[in-house]
C-alpha cells in the first residue's frame, strides 16, 4: 500500500480533534494491513501524548530547535547614554531600563528578534541571535506506535518552523521505511502552524460541531485546505445535539455538496475515557461514540486507497 499522510485539523479548538486521533491510532494498530507513525503538530500546545504516553521501557528521545531570532545585550559596550529608551529603539516596548545598574534590560517574552536595537545602537551594543525555540520529543507509545510531537517554548514565534521540524523529524526514523500511514494531530484554526501541517499532506479530516462558532471556523479550515487541492472529507462531532442551529448547519451540508466522513453522537464515553487519559475506543469499545468512529476509519481507509 502507497504511503498516504493525513491530518485532521478543525477551525476552533475544543471540537474533538485530538480525541478523534487518539481513537484513529489505537484503531490503527490492530489493522494488519497499515504500519503507521504518529504525530502531533499542535505545537503551541500537544496533549496527545497524554493519551499516548510512552510504553513503559521506551526511550524517550529528545531534540532542541533553534529558530527563533531574540536580542542580546552586550554590557561591556554600553556607554549608558539611555538613547535606546529615550529615543524608543524598540517598538515592543521589550526594552527597559534598569535604574540600579544604569544599563537596559530585554524582556525575553516580549521581543521580536527584529533587530532594531541592533541597528539603531550607536555602541552597537545589542546583538541579535537564536535561541531555543521549543523542542521535538519521540518515542514508542503504549500502543506501540511511534508518537513525535513539537513543544513550543513560551515566547518563541516560530510555531510554523517547529511544525515542518517535526514532520521532516519522522522521515529520519527507523518506522518511517516501512510505515505506509502518517497520522497526524493538526493545530487548530488557520494560521502558520496549520499551514505547515497540511502542505504535502494526501487527504485533510475536517472536525466540527453543529454550533454557529463551529460551521464559522469549519468554513474558514475549509477554505485553507482548498487553496492547497488537498481531498477533505468532514467529521462532525456531537452532531445530535438539540439546537436551533441545527437548521443553518445542515443547510451548508447540504448546499455545498462536502464529503461527510462521518458523524460522531454525543456520548458521555468521551470525556469520561478523557479523566482517564485513554482513547475512547480502548475505553467503551461498544459505545455509540466508538462504534461510529470505527466507521470513521473505514470510510477513511476506503478515501485513501479505494478511492481511485
């Protein structure tokens, strides 16, 4: 079977996205058929792992990333004229002034690395260099799957970056050879991260819920992933819920024709399999939430290799 990659991203957080992968891997790994490699691209803040910790006599592999740009203030040049405060070198206001040493200080969470500092400085005093920008963990999970993920660190603005890191990550495993499915948990919204998430990517799952803020946010997700032609097939979680919106949102089904992957019904197995850190299909197998992400996958399966 071709490799295929896919991601499953939503246009808002807090619609299921990370629960539905979880359930999608451990289904994974009793299909004979597939040999696949997870990764969890919601780098500004991964909680797969709490789902698919490490198995117990897994190595944990661990690599730094360097890409975001801060400035560096270099004391021994500093003639402490005040000009880069008085003259406001620092739009982001990360510049201040340190009364009791008369020389300035770099907020670290709020500079840019744009590098003004560095120029306008007439001692040259400040400098612009990497620093750590957040870091890329491995190991094999509890269900015996290889799981990557990307951890920003608070301040750094290279989530983007970090996302490519992580899928360039995998391809150097060992699993990768051999692997012929490429899982992968996506950011929500639409921004820099997301777009790294799905360039290259085989087919797209949308997740939503039949609210006024879901069907806004799935459009906007919608909207990215056809600007990359990607195939996308929708998922909507909860999607019995009593509401009067229910009308508006199976209207815009309807109306453009989208590929529904499937339906997920709200079941109280979900969060209750959350408080316990599993997959809600290891924790109610039977359950309606179960059984119907279950079809999930076989549809999914079907799109990805029967479609053509």
């Amino acid at each position: 079977m071709k490799r295929k990659a896919i991601g499953i991203i939503s246009g808002k957080g807090g619609v299921g996205k990370t629960s539905l992968t979880a359930a999608l891997a451990s289904i994974v790994r009793t299909d004979n058929e597939i040999n696949a490699i997870i990764l969890d691209c919601d780098v500004d803040a991964p909680n797969l792992a709490l789902i698919l910790p490490a198995e117990s006599n897994s190595k944990i592999e661990s690599l730094d990333t360097f890409t975001t740009l801060k400035a560096t203030f270099l004391e021994d040049k500093c003639v402490q004229c005040r000009q880069c405060i008085d003259d406001h070198f620092c739009e982001f206001n990360a510049l201040k002034w340190e009364e009791e040493n008369s020389i300035p200080t770099i907020d670290y969470l709020a500079c840019e690395g744009c590098g003004a500092c560095k120029v306008l400085c007439p001692e040259h005093a400040f400098e612009i260099n990497t620093v750590k920008s957040g870091e890329i963990i491995s190991y094999k999970t509890n269900i015996t799957l290889p799981l990557i993920y990307g951890k920003t660190r608070l301040g750094s603005t290279t989530s983007g970056k970090l996302v490519s890191d992580v899928k360039e990550y995998a391809k150097q495993l060992d699993e990768f050879e051999d692997c012929n499915l490429i899982l992968i948990d996506g950011p929500p919204g639409i921004g820099c991260p997301v777009i790294a998430t799905v360039s290259g990517l085989d087919y797209i799952i949308t997740i939503t819920e039949p609210t006024p803020s879901g069907l806004h946010d799935l459009v906007r997700a919608i909207e990215v992933v056809q600007q990359f032609e990607i195939p996308f097939g929708i998922v909507i979680n909860k999607f019995d819920l009593k509401s009067p919106f229910q009308d508006d949102f199976k209207e815009y089904i309807d109306n453009t024709g989208f590929y529904i992957l499937g339906k997920i019904p709200f079941d109280l197995s979900i969060p209750k399999a959350m408080s316990y850190a599993e997959a809600v299909v290891d924790f109610a197998p039977n359950s309606d939430a179960s059984l119907a992400i279950k079809a999930i996958y076989n549809n999914l399966k079907n799109a990805l290799w029967n479609s053509r």
